[in-house]
C-alpha cells in the first residue's frame, strides 16, 4: 500500500536547556492521525531527558486496508492508542565532534478500540 501523509512539526525553546516539540500527521489511504508532543529537557552538557506523549487513531477503514488478517465482517471500531515515553539520551565528545550514544526508553502504552 502506498500512503501519502502529510506531516506538521513545530520546535518551540520554552528555555535555554527546555523545547518544546509539536508533531502531526496524518496518513491519506489509511485516513490515520497522530499527534506527539515532546519536551526535551537537556539536564547536562551531555545528558538529555524527553518525556514524550503520542496518540494515534486509525479509523475501521484504515484498519481494513492496512490488515493482512481482518476478523469476519471486517473493523468496526476507531483503534485509538496513547503512548507515554521517557527517552534518555546520553553523548561525549572527540575532539570537535559530538558523538550520541543509543537512547534508553521507558514506554507505557495503552490501547483502545
């Protein structure tokens, strides 16, 4: 399936070490929408925190076009999910080059249909 979305973000710096990030989209074929809000907090030279909040709803339509295994009679219900994170991201230095370190993450995930 080939999707056009379309897509929406906007970075905010609520302070010198706190942002604050906006994103949406919205996925044509599918008629699915997200949202995620972000807050990057950056606690020292290498050291940042982002709690992050994400919602996302594929209508019943969608669920039937993107599915490979759909239930008789096909989706009936919105899929709703809200996704709550907490990233960690630590870095060092060499020299002139800052170099990143994978993120740590913590996920709550909770579905609704």
């Amino acid at each position: 399936m080939f999707a056009p979305s379309a897509y929406l973000e906007f970075i905010v710096p609520v302070q010198e070490r706190v942002d604050l990030r906006l994103y949406g989209f919205y996925i044509g074929e599918a008629k699915a929408m997200a949202a995620q809000v972000d807050v990057p907090i950056r606690i020292t030279k290498f050291l940042a925190v982002t709690p992050s909040y994400l919602y996302l709803a594929i209508p019943p339509s969608g669920l039937n076009e993107v599915a490979s295994k759909r239930p008789p009679g096909g989706f009936t219900q919105t899929s709703e999910e809200h996704q709550f994170r907490i990233d960690g991201t630590d870095n060092f230095s060499l020299h002139k080059f800052e170099i990143l370190r994978p993120q740590h993450v913590y996920e709550k995930i909770s579905c609704h249909r």
